[in-house]
C-alpha cells in the first residue's frame, strides 16, 4: 500500500474505501471488512452516515491491528454550528468504539462557523482524539480565510473531484501549502458517465486497466489522495491496483482536458444542510 506523509509527520495511505451512502450497518460492515481482507488500511466515514457503528466493529472483527489502520470521521455541519465539537468527537468514538481517529475532518465550510470552529479542532488534535485535522468541501477562499487564523495547518482537504470536476486551482492551492488533497467522488459518485468515456476507456484498453483504474490513477499522478466506493469485492480489489502503474504525460493531458466544472455534489458555496 502507498503511503503519502502529511503535514505533521502522520501516514495515510493514498487509496482508501468510503462508506458514503451505505446507510445499511450490514451492508457497510460487510464491504469495510472486505476491503480490509484484500488490503486497504484506509477507512473513510463520517457521523452523517450513519455507520460508525458498523465501520467501528469491521476494523475490530478484521483481526487487522489498530495501528496498521488509518481511519478518518467528521465533524457535521449542525455540531458544527452548535460549537459542540469536543461532544462530537466524542460521540463519534463511542460509536466506533475507538479511542482515536487518525484524521478528523469539518465536514462542510459552514458559513458562519467554518473558520472560528478550526480552534477547536485545533483542540481536538492537542487532546490525541485525532492523529491529524483537516478539512472536507473548503474552496481556495475558505482556506485563505482559515488560514489567516489557524495555529495549525490543516493536513488535509478532502473535496469532489474527478475528470469532469478537475478542481485544478484548488489542488495547486493546497499542495502549493502542504496541505494534501483528497477527492471524494473520485469515479463520478456513480452520477456521471465518466467510465465509458471514450477517452477513458480508450487509455484503458491501451494500457490494460479498468476504466476506474485509469481515473483513479489520474488523481494519484496529481498527488491527490482518493476515497473511491464500491461495496463488490471484486472493484474493491480492482480499484486498489490503481497505485501499481503510472500514466504518460499524454494520457495525463487528455484525462485532464475533460474537465467541464461539473458538481454531483452540493456547492460548497450554496448549501441548504
């Protein structure tokens, strides 16, 4: 498994499996446990979820020790904006059952709150509830703005992007101030047609990849951290291939100019939740 190291000395593996979605406890520790079974050691949920629970028990059922795991939670937009964030935590932990996260991430920049809530997230990671901090859906202008007042700098910033949504300026934002980037959605969230692109599968069957490899190995060039869902075996070993093979320039380029901008996702900027 590659690792990439952050910015306070922490290892993160650069694949991981999310469990967005996946509101069945069955469903969600089925798919944590195989993915645990066939190799990754990054687990990516949230409170939201609603399957800390389930993810918390496949880690502990894996056999797998704690240590040889990297796992990320968050902190959601109504804890957020109550200042309850020591509690949240908290109650995250609880219903992991762990006695940490290895990264714990806002999950959404809140209008009012998304830079004043970093003080306690600073105060998260002083207390060793959260091995690094970071934050998730933060545009260049949310973390100009963070980072005018933070102490500590966020480790990681965990946003939408894929071929479509290239996100270009952001993730040069963020290297540019070691803050790595992580993308969620990174196979189109299973909304968009970006696997039987023809560009896509063109470099796939060129190379002898899964179009999922060749997108995933595109964000991995770019030195982007990704977070691809799936709950089959198979994909999940497929997927994980992704860091065995390198793509050219040429495909780098091409990938790359099928960018439209185009969210699945909420607008970090224009957000109802």
């Amino acid at each position: 498994m590659k690792e990439v190291i952050l910015n306070n000395g922490t290892k993160i593996p650069s694949i991981g499996v999310g469990v967005f979605r996946v509101e069945d406890a069955n469903i969600a520790y089925e798919t944590v446990k195989t993915a645990l079974s066939v190799g990754y050691r990054h687990v990516d949920t949230a409170m939201i979820y609603g399957n800390e629970e389930a993810v918390g028990k496949a880690i502990r059922d894996s056999g797998i020790p704690r240590e040889e795991i990297f796992l990320t939670t968050k902190l959601w937009n109504d804890d957020q904006r109550s200042g309850k964030v020591e509690e949240a935590i908290e109650a995250s932990l609880k219903r992991l059952g762990m006695d940490y996260v290895n990264l714990y991430l806002v999950h959404w920049p809140v209008k009012e709150t998304y830079v004043s809530v970093w003080k306690k997230m600073e105060a998260v990671y002083k207390s060793g509830k959260a091995k690094a901090i970071g934050v998730s859906n933060y545009q260049t202008h949310h973390l100009a703005d963070l980072l005018e007042e933070a102490e500590i700098i966020p480790a990681v910033n965990q946003i939408e992007c894929y071929p479509y949504l290239s996100q270009a300026a952001t993730i040069q934002y963020c290297l540019e101030r070691n803050i790595r980037p992580e993308a969620w959605g990174p196979l189109g969230a299973g909304k968009s047609d970006i696997l039987t692109n023809p560009v896509i599968t063109e470099i796939a069957k060129k190379r002898g990849l899964t179009p999922a490899q060749v997108v995933l190995g595109w964000n991995l060039e770019r030195g982007v951290i990704v977070i691809p869902k799936s709950i089959h075996k198979e994909r999940l070993t497929e997927n994980l291939k992704c860091t065995d093979f390198e793509l050219t320039d040429e495909d780098m380029t091409r990938i790359s100019a099928l960018n439209k901008n185009l969210r699945l996702g909420a607008d970090p900027d224009h957000f109802n939740f």
